[in-house]
C-alpha cells in the first residue's frame, strides 16, 4: 500500500513540474511554438528583376504567303482548304497548303468569255476596215478611168466649138478634183481603220493580260515552300493560328513561316506600371515551361514606345524582346517561357525574405530571435524583388527572424530604430490638410 501511494506522489509531482516549465516558457518566451520557422540575415548581391511570361519566336524567317498579285485577278478573299501539320518539315518544293479554287474558278469563265467577245469584236473590226480600204481603193481605180476618160473628151473637144471645149475642160477638171480628194480620203480611211485596231487591239490584249494573271494566280493557289524548314503557322490579329478554313487576302496573304532555329528571341508583355524600369542592354534568365530544368540568358533588344491592350485583358502592356544569346536543338517557335529581367543590383547588402517583413502603424519590423527570447524590431528597407527585401537598417547579418508572427505578437516588445535612421516620414498633402 505504501509503494502505490509512493508512486502516486511521483506521478502528481511529475506533472506539476511539466507545467510550471511550460508556463515558464511561454512567460519567458512568446511565439516559441514557432521559433522553427525562422531564416538568418544574409549578405550578398542583391538582385531585383521583372518576372512576365513570354512566346519564342524566330528573329529571322521566311514567310510562306498566297499569292500576292491576286489583287490584280480581282480575287480578294481566300479560303485555306488543306494545310500541312505545324512542325512538320519540308524541303523546297514541297506542297505546304492548298487555296480554295471555287471562287477563283468563276473569275476565270468570266475573264475567258471577256477575251472571246473581244476577240470577235478584233475581228470584226479587221474585216470592216479590210472591206472599206478595199471599197475605196476600187472607187480610186474608177476615178483614175474617169478622169482618162474626160482627158481624151477634152483632147477630142479641141476642133469642137469653144462652148464644148469649155465644158470638156470643166469635166476634166472636177474629175481631176474628185481623184485626188478620194485619195486624201483613203488616207484618212486608212488612219481611222490603225486607230480602231489599235482600240480593240488593246482591249483584246488587256483581256488576255487579265486570263494570264487570273491563271497564274490559280496556279500559286498550290502553295510550295521556297527552302527547306519546319512550317510554323501565322497568327492572325485575335491571336488565333491560321489554318484549314482560315482567310487571307492580298492584304495579309501570309500562310506559315519557315523559322531561322538558331536566332531566337521571347516576345513578353510587361504591365504599364513596370515598364518604366525596362530598358534595352538589360540581361534576363529564360526558362521554359515545358523544361523548368533548363535556363537561357537574354538580353532586353527593345522595348516598344506605344501601349496596347491584348485580347481579353484591359490593362495596357508593352512588348518587349529578349534575345537569346544560346542555341539549343529544344527551343521551338510558340513555346511558352518565363522571363526574369534583371532591372537592378545592389551590391553587398543584407536581405531577408519578404515573408519575414511585418508592420503596423506605419512601422516596418521583424519578429527578432535571439536565443529563447522573442522581439519586435523595427527596420529600414530598401529594394525588393518577389522573394526578398533588402534591410538598411535594424539587422546584423546572421541575425535570425521568424517567417511567421508568433501566437500573440501584440504582447513582444517593439525596439525602435534611433530617430537619424528612421525613414522619412510621408509627405502630407497641403490642399487636403486645408480643406
């Protein structure tokens, strides 16, 4: 009976100590419970950069287009109705899209019923002037006999008396007069049938000229690749890929490209509040989406001066290109890629992660761990990137800092920095404080 009741005391003496130590922890100590999740002061160069995701395009290309003079055919929409796999590739030479040749098809029996009717219309016009030249040549002939005639009337008229001979000279000379206007006339004549052949020469000429385009156009509706490549399809103004069913026209006929692999470049979109610290020489590191394991280094090569709102977005944005200084058998037009653009270093400073950074009241201050004791200390920062901040004042490096309030931080003490290194306060607003 007596060893029970021995044990029993162990036991309550047991847990009364247990409980004083916690309470003496938690008295001594607030936020304890937390005290693992904590990182340490570090010195270093200090990074800030502008995170956006991006498209890998080629620098240098060649575009696969409908063809060009369709303008000139009068043939203004087009219709993709096949086109080969994007990715896949091709030699020179080898098919890489058809157009649709219905409406191409109509334009050509119009133009070739155009060039018969001018056709006949030539050769009708040959025959007149051929039957009118011939016409007068033959009231020439008739004219030459007449005024033979009236020359051998006047010869005969001589021993006549004078009254005939004058009318015999009269006759003569009308006739003489008539010969030689009726060969001004078929000069005339002649000159008139060269202008109207010239006429429905050229409109025959033009018509032809019209089937010739048409027909050509008709053939560049099999649309070949002009070198050796991988086709990569075009985009259109929405974003969308061309492809089968897709329009072009004589203003936008391109189909597909055929990419320089080994100049590449990411084309980024950077927000109208960042922009401003984007310039061009500024180096970037490219990841890729499909292979986080890999990184490129880039180079900022332009910064567009204009902004524009992208399709389902309503804040404005600025293109950017990165170059990509490396080459690598992986990288392909249209993958998705994450930039980080280097805008800043600070060298040798102290940072802690962002996450350690806490305030209140217009106070910026790290929960400090010292030892088992847990403090408030107020801070100075400086430059931020997304994972880290960097401190001007208030830490020593090495120094730990929690990562996460402790369970009732209002009860920590808060250990102010000296007036002379405290940040500037806010500027007050005059018109507002007036009114």
């Amino acid at each position: 009976m007596d060893l029970l009741r021995q044990r029993w005391f162990k036991i309550a003496a047991l847990i009364l100590a247990l409980g004083l130590t916690g309470a003496w922890l938690l008295m001594g100590d607030t936020g304890a419970a937390d005290a693992g999740v904590v990182a340490r002061v570090k010195r270093g160069d200090f990074h800030v950069g502008v995170a956006s995701s991006g498209e890998l395009r080629a620098r240098e290309f060649v575009q696969i287009t409908a063809p060009a003079n369709s303008q000139q055919a009068e043939v203004y929409q087009m219709k993709i109705s096949s086109i080969v796999a994007e990715g896949t590739v091709v030699k020179e030479g080898d098919i890489v899209a058809e157009i649709d040749r219905s409406t191409v098809a109509n334009k050509l029996a119009e133009v070739s019923l155009a060039l018969q009717k001018a056709e006949a219309v030539y050769e009708q016009a040959m025959l007149d002037s051929t039957l009118n030249l011939s016409k007068a040549r033959e009231d020439i002939r008739t004219m030459e006999l007449g005024l033979e005639e009236k020359q051998l009337a006047k010869e005969q008229a001589q021993y006549e008396a004078p009254t005939v001979r004058r009318q015999a000279e009269i006759d003569l000379e009308k006739a003489d007069r008539a010969l030689a206007q009726a060969r001004l006339d078929y000069v005339t004549k002649t000159e008139q049938a060269k202008a109207k052949m010239r006429e429905v020469g050229a409109d025959q000429e033009r018509q032809r000229n019209r089937l010739r385009v048409v027909q050509t156009v008709m053939e560049g509706f099999t649309i070949r690749a002009p070198k050796p490549g991988m086709v990569i399809y075009v985009k259109e103004w929405n974003g969308r890929k061309r492809t089968t069913g897709s329009q072009v026209s004589p203003w936008d006929p391109a189909v597909a490209t055929l990419p320089d692999l080994t100049l590449m470049e990411s084309i980024t979109y950077i927000n109208e509040i960042d922009i401003r610290k984007i310039a061009t020489g500024q180096t970037a590191r490219i990841t890729l989406d499909s292979d986080p394991s890999k990184s490129f280094i880039g180079t900022v090569a332009g910064v567009a001066n204009v902004g524009e709102q992208r399709p389902n977005t309503d804040a404005k944005v600025f293109e950017v290109k990165i170059t990509i200084a490396q080459t690598d058998t992986t990288l392909r037009p249209g993958m998705t890629t994450g930039n980080q653009i280097e805008v800043a270093v600070a060298k040798d400073v102290l940072y802690i992660p962002i996450e350690a950074l806490a305030g209140a009241e217009g106070v910026q201050f790290v929960y400090l761990k010292s030892g088992s004791t847990i403090r408030r200390r107020e801070v100075r920062t400086g430059a931020i990137n997304d994972d880290e901040v960097v401190v001007l004042y208030g830490l020593e490096e090495g120094d730990q800092v929690l990562l996460t309030p402790p369970l009732t931080p209002e009860k920590l003490d808060l250990v102010r920095l000296p007036d002379s290194l405290r940040p500037p306060p806010a500027p007050v607003d005059s018109a507002a404080g007036a009114r």
